[in-house]
C-alpha cells in the first residue's frame, strides 16, 4: 500500500515520532510512504512530498512537525473536498494517516464516509481526544508549565507577591490539572468547575497569611463572565480564537484589587507547544503511529489507534470526535483536597 501521511491542528511535542513511526512500521512491511505538506491543505493543493526512512532519521526527539500543519477544514466546501478527492486519486494514495485532535479527526471521518481509505492518530497537547486515556504532547507541554510555575514560585516569594500563570486548555482543563498538581499550585481553576471568585479570593489570602505569596493557575478557556480580548473572531472549524482574551490578567487584576496584594499575571501560550517531548510522548506516539499502520495492514480502516489502559487498540473514529474529553469528576476532587 501507499500511505499518505498528515499532520493537523495544533503542534505538539511528539509529533515527529508518530510520522517516524509510521514510516519505519510501514516500510517494515515493504509499504510506501509519502508526506502531506501543512496538514489537509497539502491533500486540497497536492503538496506531497517523500517520506522515506532518510527522511525521518533523527527526528524522534525534534519538536514541532517536519511536516507542517495548518487548521485547515478540508470539507468547509465542495470545491475544497472535489480537489482532496481527486489528489488522493490522481497520487494513488491507499491510505491517509491522519494524525491530529478532534477536528483533524473529524475532517478524517468524513474522509472515511466518502469512500476514501483513512486511519487516525490522536494528539494533542490539551489531552481532551475521546477515547483514548492519554494523548501525546499532553505530558510534555504540562512539564513546561510546571517549570514555569516553580520558576514563578521563586519570584512571588522573593516579592510577597501573588502569581497567576495562564495556559492552554479551551474547553478541558487537564493542563492546568497537571500543572496546578504536580506544581503545588494554591488554587487551579478549570473549565469544568464554575469560577468562585470568593473561594479564589480566600485561597489566596490564606496563602499569603501562611507564607507571605502565593500561585495560581488557571486555564485559558475558564468563564469569568464578561469576556476581554479578541472575542468573536473563529478559526476554519468555528471554535473561538482565544488570543488576547487575557484571563491570567484579568485574574490578576481582580485579586489585587480585592486583597490588596501585589499581583502579577504570566501567560506562557505557544511555548507549551514547542520543544522536544519527553520520554512519555516519545514512547506514546511511537506506539501510536506504528498501531495505525497495523489497523490499515489488518483493513481497519475507519478506525483511529488509542491507548487504553498499557494497549494501543483501534476503536472506530465515530468513538473518537465529538465533546471533548474534560477532567472528570474524581480528578476534581483530588484536586479540590490540595488547593489551599
């Protein structure tokens, strides 16, 4: 077979591995590899490239994708879907390899529906794909949030301040989650817990009673009622771009006008997105990539690679799209037992 292979959405740590990997496991098998350049908008402009096993040597650790990738909705009309059609057709791809979150997923689907052959990956930093229990790029963006966090820890105490890191994370929290856990944060507030300003308010001065400073982290997508920013503008799959929406700021403002406390805001954004992964995506994504190449072998199209439980296993990408995953409720309740 001839495999064509995507990258979508959002970049993420561990991207490269999935391509490696699905080129090594399917040139294992003397299958043939290509590339799609900057995700479905390669297969709407016929920009492939080779993809061979020279092509991938070394990338396992690199971040970002060699591949490039784009938002790009491949099915947003019908002219756009006639010309992915036919570059598939015209390029004698057998299967597409569709490695991305839920709307790269969602595009693939569709795909699948149209009578062309496609197989999917999960990824994404925000760790919300359903299905699966983890995504690659997830442990490692959280890493740098918690670097960040401990890094803003020193500089509160040094200045009796209080500290609120925003990051990534629209509808699902599980960044902020991990960071606000493994951090030691004093409050974490998610999307899938209402805001209490009050409960913010008195974690916060209870942190400040207690050692004279205190951090808080909060997900970008969390609803503090009136918006700021840049609202209303979407991007090709009609979610909200959150840019300049400046909730770490706001929080900030609102605390040190409540308590009196020096405060101060810090907005990581795009740098929880770069970088090498760590061991746990690069393990995760290997897997991931080469388990899709075993679906399409075994005739599984349709179908995306998850891990469940220590497994890679395929589940049909109906299972896949849809609501995000959010954090569920007994992580909330471990986390409400650490919070200040």
């Amino acid at each position: 077979m001839r495999f064509g292979v995507l990258t979508g959405g959002g970049d993420c740590p561990g991207l490269n591995a999935a391509i490696r990997a699905v080129v090594r496991r399917a040139h294992a098998s003397d299958h043939e590899t290509v590339g799609i350049q900057d995700g479905w908008k390669g297969l709407r402009d016929d920009a492939l490239i080779p993809l061979g096993p020279k092509e991938v040597e070394g990338i396992v650790g690199r971040g970002g994708t060699i591949l490039g990738s784009s938002r790009t909705q491949p099915f947003a009309n019908a002219e756009d879907a006639t010309r992915v059609l036919a570059t598939i057709d015209r390029r004698g791809l057998d299967v597409v390899v569709a490695i991305g979150g839920d709307d790269t997923l969602s595009a693939a689907l569709e795909l699948h529906r149209r009578g062309r052959r496609v197989v999917g990956v999960p990824k994404t930093m925000d760790n919300d794909v359903r299905g699966t229990d983890w995504t690659f790029g997830f442990s490692s963006a959280s890493a740098v949030a918690v670097d960040a966090l401990e890094r803003l820890r020193d500089t509160a105490g040094s200045h009796h301040r209080a500290i609120v890191l925003e990051v990534m994370g629209r509808h699902a929290g599980w960044v902020a989650l991990a960071t606000g856990l493994a951090g030691g944060a004093d409050a974490t507030l998610l999307p899938e817990a209402p805001y209490d300003e009050a409960a913010l308010l008195g974690h916060v001065r209870a942190a400040i009673a207690a050692r004279g400073h205190a951090v808080i982290v909060a997900s970008e997508g969390i609803d503090l009622g009136p918006r700021r920013g840049s609202v209303g503008a979407k991007d090709d799959y009609g979610h909200e771009i959150l840019a300049g929406r400046e909730v770490g700021r706001e929080l900030a403002r609102r605390i040190e006008a409540a308590l009196g406390v020096e405060t101060r805001s810090a907005q990581i954004g795009h740098i929880q997105r770069g970088g090498p992964p760590d061991l746990f995506d690069r393990l995760l994504a290997t897997r991931l990539g080469a388990g899709a190449v075993d679906l399409a072998v075994a005739g599984k199209f349709g179908h995306v690679a998850v891990l469940r439980g220590a497994s890679i296993v395929g589940i049909p990408l109906e299972e896949a799209v849809g609501p995000p995953r959010t954090v569920s409720p007994d992580w909330l309740d471990l986390l409400r037992t650490f919070d200040a």
